[in-house]
C-alpha cells in the first residue's frame, strides 16, 4: 500500500528527522546568541580564552573572529600551518588578540 515502509525506510525517515531537528536546535541557538545578540553565550560561561578547531576556513574560522571580536584570547587549531600562520596574523591584526 501506499503508507506501507520497510525497516529500513522508517529508520531512515526517522534518522533524517532527528538529523533535521538537531540542525534546527543548533542554528537557533546559534542565531539567537551571535546574530541576535540575546545573551552573550561567550561572557555568560566565563572565561578568558577559546579554543577553536577548524579555524583555517569555514564555520571555525567565523568562531575565531567572534570569539576574537568579543575580546577573548583564542587559540587556534588547523590542519594547515601555512593557512594557520595567516589566520593568526589576521587575528592579531584586526582584534589585537
């Protein structure tokens, strides 16, 4: 029939739902901290320092900068030393971190 689905199928439906609702709670809690500002999840924890993974491109590197932005000393992981260099640089430069 038409409503009718394999194991497979319902694990897969239900596996995409819970993917879907966890992507969901992650880009609210992001919007609402950093974009609209209602709290400021960094100050809240404490702290002085962070530490960022990924920090050569993409969504760690935009962490780097807030994170820098925000006054907070980062430290910066990257698989690239040469890119890692020029992050830290641009850090450095922008935000005197």
């Amino acid at each position: 029939g038409r409503w009718e689905f394999s194991s497979f199928e319902m694990f897969w439906y239900v596996g995409v739902a819970v993917a879907a609702y966890a992507a969901a709670r992650v880009a609210f809690f992001v919007w609402r901290q950093f974009v609209r500002g209602e709290g400021d999840a960094v100050r809240k924890h404490k702290g002085r320092w962070a530490v960022v993974t990924g920090a050569s491109w993409g969504i760690g590197y935009g962490f780097a900068h807030e994170l820098a932005r925000r006054g907070l000393n980062v430290v910066v992981v990257a698989r690239s030393g040469e890119r890692l260099r020029e992050v830290c640089a641009e850090l450095e430069r922008e935000y005197h971190v």
